[in-house]
C-alpha cells in the first residue's frame, strides 16, 4: 500500500531522514518505535504532505506522492493526527470532529444550511466521539479539555477523515497510564474494523507488542529494524538502542 | 431539522420584532432621522460582509472601502452610461457582478498571506482604485464624483419625486427588505458547514489543511463573498446619499468599516450590525457637536479599547451570562 523509497529529508545541513526505505501492506498495522530524535515524526511529515522531502520517493496504492499537496493525499486516503495536540481551539469538540466529516464528504462549499441541518452527519459525528468515549464532553471548548482527552479528540479527527491508511504519531502520550490501553483498544479495533492500514508512533514497548503486526525500528534516519515484535525486541541493537542494554 | 430549531428560538422572535418595528419607523422618525438610519442600514450590509472576513476567517481588512466604492460608482455609471437601464432590479445585480470581479481580484492577490500582510495587501489595492477613481475623471468623474438619480423601481418611474419622499417611501421598504435577506443569508452562512469550515481555518490553518481544506481557496471564496455583501451595501448606500465620491475608496473610510465593527462587537454575529448603525449616529453628532469631532470619535475608541474591548454587543452578552450564571450557582 505504501512504499517508501530511500527516503531523504535535511533541515540545513542536518540530514534527519537518512535514505529510510520500507513499506506498509493493506490492513497491517505497524509501530514505528526509536529514540528522542530519531526522526519519527518527521517521517510522519513527510507521508502527510507537511513537509517536502529533499530526494527520495514515496508511493502509496501505486501513485507517486512524492511531492504531491497534502489536500490530494487526503483525497487518497492518507490521514494523520499530531503528536503535539492541532485543534480548532474556538469550536466545540463536536464541530471539531464534524467539520472532518464535512471534508470528507466534500460537504464543505454547502454555505445556506446550518450545519446542524446535516443531522446524519452531525450523528456520526458523535457516534465516533462517543466510540472514543468522549461524547459527554461534545459541546466543550478543547482548551478545557485534559491533554489525554485532548489527544483522544485529536486521534478521532484523523479517524474521522475515513482514510485508508492512518497515521498516528503516538496517540497515548499525555493519556493516564490506566487508560492507555483501552484508548488502543478502541484505536485498534476502529482502524481493524475500517479495514484500514495503520502506522504507530509510540514509546510503550507493551503496546508495541501487543498490538501492532510489525515493528519498524527508526535510528538517526534509518530503518534500523524490520519484523515481528516478538523477534525485533531480541536483536541486540535494537535493545542497545531502545532501551540502552548491552549484552 | 435546523430551522424548526431556529424558529422556536427566543432570538427568531427578537428578530422579528426588530424586523416589525423597522417597518413602522418612517411613521415615527423625521425624515432627516429616517435617512440617517438608512445609511446605518446600509453599512450595516456592509459591516456583515466585513465580519465574514473578521470573525469568520481571521482576516483584518482595510481595504473594504473600496469594494464598498465599487457597488456604489456600478449605480452611478449605470446612470451615466446606461440610463435606459437605471431600474433597481437590473442595478442591484450589476452591484453585485461588479464586487464579485473586483473582489475576485483583490481576493486572489491578498489571500496569498494573512495577518497584518493580508490588511496592507487589501489596504494598498484599495489605495490603487482610489487613485484610478480620481485620476480618470473622464470615466468616474473625478473627485467631483457622480450624481446618484432616482432609479426606477419595478417598474415605476420616480423622475420629479423629491428624494426624501423616495427615501422614506417604497426604497425604505426595499431597503430593510434587502437588509433582513443579508442578514438570513450571512447567519446561514456562517452556522454551514462552509462557515465552520472558514472558522476551522481561522482557529489551526495547519490542521485545516491536515483534514482536507484548501485554504486558500476558502479563504478567497469568503473574500469574495465578504466582497458581494459590501459591494451591496454601497449599491443601496448609493441611493440613500445621492452622491458618490472617490472617499469612499479611500483608506480613511475602510477605517471607519473596522471602527464600525469594533464599536459593536466583532465577536457576536448582531456586533457589527449595531455598530455600523450606532456609528453613523455617534459620526454626526460628533461632526454637529464639535469641530474637533475626529478627537471625540477617537476618544471612544480608545474608552472602547480600554473598558469594552468586546464591543457594545460582546460586552451585552458577557453581562448576560453573568447575570444569568449568578443565582444559579450563588457566586458572583
């Protein structure tokens, strides 16, 4: 589904992609672990569109997207969430997750109905928010929310765009430590039941290995690893790297 | 679903109201009053195109003089080139032809940046029409500007009536007629989702281009649409004064459209509306007060700065909730 092809990205002189070449299949949800640093979410920038990259390729269902605008690739279906919260601060937390449906369903030029005509919409809306357990809090402001609250909003935008392949740059950060698990339950089982292809930021080596069917390990720029968790955590550079042991 | 919601909303009634009782106001006010409150009206069209852009989409213009300009000199050349053609039905929506193309170029210049970027931009083109409508005097008149006529009106002929009997007959009635249909349309807009659309760019341009909004785009789109309601406004503003000139184009007056706006609230939809209204009042008592009349007006802004920064409106509304909240929750 997507490929990534010797991927390179410099901010001046500091290379941060260094050639990083990997794919993700249809369906396949894969974490994308490394240290502080490493280049994840940079990575992420460049699959969205944020940011262009200085050479490589990047293809997703067989289209080159190299260079194309972030507009397009969500067309295509690439969606993603932000590491560091990116929220309509001023509208409330349903508008916050309906204004993505509206895009989605390209609703966004009807300018004479209110958007609270759109009832269907609007319902989805809060069925998606309340899926992720937030629909209680749908006619809050988000600065009043709490960060894991915050990012659990955040993750249901991008969940919201109906894409075909996500990417979330680790959406349990500033989630309590209890709650983490049932956030990626619910993440996981939205994205499985989407039949959606599924790229993970994280950090929490537990989550990593019991949800995600692959592991790409990222270091300075490179795709340093590529497996099953279970052997990828094995590997001696990878604990070297990941959890500073040497054997 | 949506407008039976409206309907049954205490606001709806107030709006009626508001609506009902403008219709008996050339029973009740003198004519000279009668005609002040007309061209507030008009600058209240203008004020809601204006606020699109302010509220909606975070963008400061101070160059909407100019597209007001633009809907008031289509009346006028209309009149001067073709008279056969002076009927408020084929005027009005030459009015809004003329804005749109104007506005789709001064649009597609400006959106390129935002913030006090996009208000130069729209400040300095505004600037050049100001310029062109003073130096080709052998189109536009000149400085001298052009004389409004009476038009003719579904098919009447107003020739040899007296402009006050024009102004506080059937054209007040078309006048506020125009005015509520803004004013429905600019509350559709803003509530659709092409409002929350224009409101998600304003709050997080990054995300907004993250879910799929072409920003530019939408934001030319509400200029362009800010551009119409303005351009409006100068077409009815037109008749009401009888006269155009190329001051309207000019920087001073897209100050007084923001000082309009701030005085009443840009942060509440009605704000602008009753700041445009109570400006044109506060404008000429100052200017029949004082000589020094600049002095007072900028003396209320600083006071509004100061104590209201939220406008007559906002600050109405902020004391609403308050009083609303106190004796529920017993704490002031």
């Amino acid at each position: 589904m997507l490929k990534v092809r010797e991927l390179i990205k410099d901010f001046g002189k500091v290379r941060i992609i260094n050639s990083a070449t990997f794919e993700v299949n249809t369906d396949e949800i894969v974490s994308l672990v490394g240290p502080n640093g490493a280049g994840k979410t940079t990575l992420v920038n460049l699959i969205s569109g944020h940011i262009p990259p200085t050479t490589g390729r990047i293809e997703f269902l067989g289209h080159d997207i190299t260079f194309t605008s972030p507009y397009r690739r969500i067309k295509m279906g690439v969606a993603r969430n932000f590491q560091i919260t990116n929220l309509f601060a001023d509208s409330s937390v349903l508008d916050n997750v309906r204004i993505c449906l509206f895009s989605t369903y390209g609703k966004i030029k009807r300018c004479f109905l209110p958007a609270n005509y759109y009832g269907a919409i609007t319902q989805e809306a809060v069925n998606i928010l309340d899926m992720f357990g937030i629909s209680d809090k749908k006619d809050l402001l988000p600065p009043s929310l709490s960060e894991g609250d915050k990012k659990i909003l955040d993750t249901s935008m991008a969940f919201a765009l109906k894409s075909k392949f996500l990417l979330l740059d680790e959406p349990t950060s500033g989630v309590a430590t209890g709650d983490k698990f049932k956030v990626m339950d619910t993440i996981i089982s939205a994205v499985k039941k989407e039949k959606m292809a599924c790229m993970i930021i994280e950090h929490d080596m537990d989550i990593v290995a019991d949800y995600t069917d692959r592991v790409l390990v990222l270091t300075e720029g490179q795709i340093l690893a590529d497996g099953r968790p279970k052997e990828i955590m094995e590997q001696d550079d990878v604990k070297k790297i990941l959890f500073g042991v040497t054997s | 679903m949506g407008l039976k919601d409206f309907l049954l909303k205490p606001k709806f009634f107030v709006y009626l109201g508001i609506f009902i009782l403008l219709m008996f106001m050339p029973k009740v006010l003198p004519i000279y009053q009668l005609m002040l409150l007309e061209s507030g009206i008009t600058f209240a069209i203008m004020s809601l195109g204006f606020n699109l852009l302010l509220r909606y989409t975070g963008l400061l213009s101070f160059g909407h003089g100019a597209l007001f300009a633009v809907g008031a000199y289509s009346v006028g050349m209309m009149g001067e080139y073709f008279p056969e053609m002076y009927r408020i039905e084929i005027l009005i929506p030459v009015a809004l032809f003329a804005s749109f193309v104007v506005s789709t170029i001064f649009g597609f210049i400006c959106v390129r940046h935002t913030r006090v970027f996009f208000s130069i931009l729209a400040l300095a083109l505004s600037m050049v029409l100001f310029a062109l409508l003073v130096k080709l005097y052998n189109i536009t008149g000149g400085s001298d500007g052009i004389h409004i006529e009476l038009p003719m009106m579904f098919g009447k002929s107003y020739e040899g009536v007296k402009r006050f009997e024009f102004l506080s007959g059937a054209y007040y009635f078309v006048l506020i007629c125009v005015f509520a249909a803004s004013t429905i349309i600019m509350l559709g807009i803003v509530n659709s989702p092409f409002g929350k659309t224009l409101q998600s760019i304003r709050d997080n341009e990054v995300r907004a281009e993250m879910i799929g909004i072409r920003i530019r785009r939408y934001r030319l789109y509400a200029f362009i649409l800010s551009g119409l309601f303005t351009g409006l406004g100068g077409a009815m503003w037109s008749f009401v004064n009888g006269h155009v000139t190329p001051e309207i184009a000019e920087w001073v007056f897209s100050g007084e459209i923001v000082y309009m706006t701030l005085l009443g609230g840009f942060m509440v939809f009605e704000g602008p509306i009753i700041g445009a209204i109570l400006f044109t009042y506060l404008k000429l008592y100052a200017v029949s007060f004082t000589q020094y009349w600049m002095f007072l007006i900028g003396a209320t802004l600083i006071t509004l700065v100061l104590l209201l920064p939220e406008g007559i409106a906002g600050g109405f509304v902020k004391l609403v909730t308050k009083i609303r909240r106190t004796p529920s929750t017993g704490v002031a």
